[in-house]
C-alpha cells in the first residue's frame, strides 16, 4: 500500500520523518525513560510486529526495547508472534487468555499499545499486569479514546465491515490484524479508576494525534488535520495511560 504523503500535510515531517503531534513519540520516550539495562520488558498483544515494519530509522528504533533492556517478553494468541524480531522470547496465550504464561513478580515494565480497546475483561487484564509487575513496576498502555469521532463511527459500524472501511481510509491493516473493539478502558476518567481500583498509581495523558485522513489523499488529510487542531482535549484521539504498582 502506497505511504501517504505526510510532508504535504506536516512540513515537520521532512526533518526525521517524525510529526510533532506523533504519540508514538511520547508514548515510547516515556516507557524508555522508566526503563535500565537490566529491566525486564513484557509486551501483551506483541503481535507479529507487523506495525514497527511501517516505519524506518529512528521511528523505528524508537518502538524497540530489544537490545536496550535484560530480556523483552511477547504474549499473544496464536503463534505467529514469534515472528516478532522485536521480542526476545515468545510465549502463547492459551484458551481464553485470561491467565498469562509470565510469572509472577518478573516484570519490570508491562505495556500494550492500542491492545487494551480490543481487551472485554479488562479488570482481569489489569489484575494480571498487577500481578506479573515487580514492586514498583509500571504497568503502561496506549488506546483510542472512546469520544473520538474515529471510535464513535467503528462502534457504528458492525465489525465486519471494519476491514473495508480501513481500506478506504488508506490504513495499513491486514484483515487478521482488525479485531472486535469493546472499549472498557477507553476513557481518561475510567482507566484512572481501574488503575486506583488494582492498586497503581496512575497518570493519564490525552494526546490529540494525527490526522486520520490522512491515507486518502491531501485534502481529506489537511481537514482530519483542522478537526484535530480545533477540537477539545475531551475528543483527542490517543489516552496515553501510565501506571506504577503501589502497595
């Protein structure tokens, strides 16, 4: 699939290939920076890294723990995450996935990025990053915010329409990688509360994100572009959610 042109839309972008309103950026900066050699990384939903292969350079280097840490950790259904170049070791989530293979009081970072959205028992999810986390390990996720005009229009539209509608949007998702959304966590006041609930201390971020019209041409892109930059912090697109497990 062709690469839209971002530069036409975000100048910046010509200068590392990096937008200023890119979460990518400060999502990971802020992981890497809670993160030494010797910590000890788990990615849930690790996937095949199918979207660290859309970027290049820093951006990709930047997605990376591989190499800057101990060991780095993949969890997902399936075993095609063991394609992952970007993990370390690969372990298989067995039936309903409610119980991960990862040992107690072995993780220094957890993570998912836009995993938690797709996650229907998400006080479990959260009760097994608790549990995996060492004393004052931080458990950190990236996920749609539920007001945002692209999570409202997929709660519309049913999910087996939603690998068509990607298309003509120009995202670069593969049909096996669009998955049902339930949007549990999804909201800043409510990721606040389940992490209070399990016993993190929390921060949470809302981040506005790029256009997401971006992939059907310039003039779709400059609008998505203005729909970001005028609407409130309550309609951002990205929650960046960071907690640190708490006694």
């Amino acid at each position: 699939m062709k690469q839209p042109d971002y530069a036409r839309v975000y100048p910046e972008y010509a200068f590392g290939k990096v937008m200023a309103c890119d979460g990518s950026l400060q999502f990971y900066s802020r992981m890497h920076a809670l993160v030494k050699p010797d910590s000890r990384v788990l990615e849930v939903g690790s996937g095949t890294g199918f979207h660290r292969e859309l970027y290049d350079g820093f951006h990709r280097d930047m997605h990376v723990f591989r190499g800057k840490v101990q060991h780095v950790l993949g969890i997902d259904f399936g075993d095609e995450g063991a394609k992952n170049t970007a993990l370390d070791e690969f372990r298989e989530l067995k039936g309903a996935g409610k119980e991960w293979p990862v040992e107690s009081g072995s993780v220094d970072l957890c993570f998912c990025d836009w995993v938690i959205e797709h996650v229907e028992d998400v006080d479990g999810f959260f009760q097994e990053a608790r549990r995996v986390l060492k004393p004052g390990g931080h458990f950190c996720f990236r996920t749609p915010n539920r007001f945002h005009y692209s999570s409202m229009g997929a709660s519309m539209i049913p999910a087996r329409l939603h690998y068509k509608v990607r298309q003509i949007l120009g995202h670069p998702h593969t049909e096996d990688d669009v998955f049902p959304t339930y949007y549990r966590a999804n909201t800043r006041w409510r990721c606040l509360s389940l992490y209070r609930r399990h016993k993190f201390a929390p921060m949470v971020i809302a981040h506005r994100g790029a256009s997401h019209l971006l992939g059907m041409g310039y003039v779709p892109g400059v609008l998505g572009k203005w729909m970001e930059e005028l609407s409130p912090s309550f309609f951002w697109h990205e929650i960046h959610a960071f907690g640190r497990a708490v006694e």
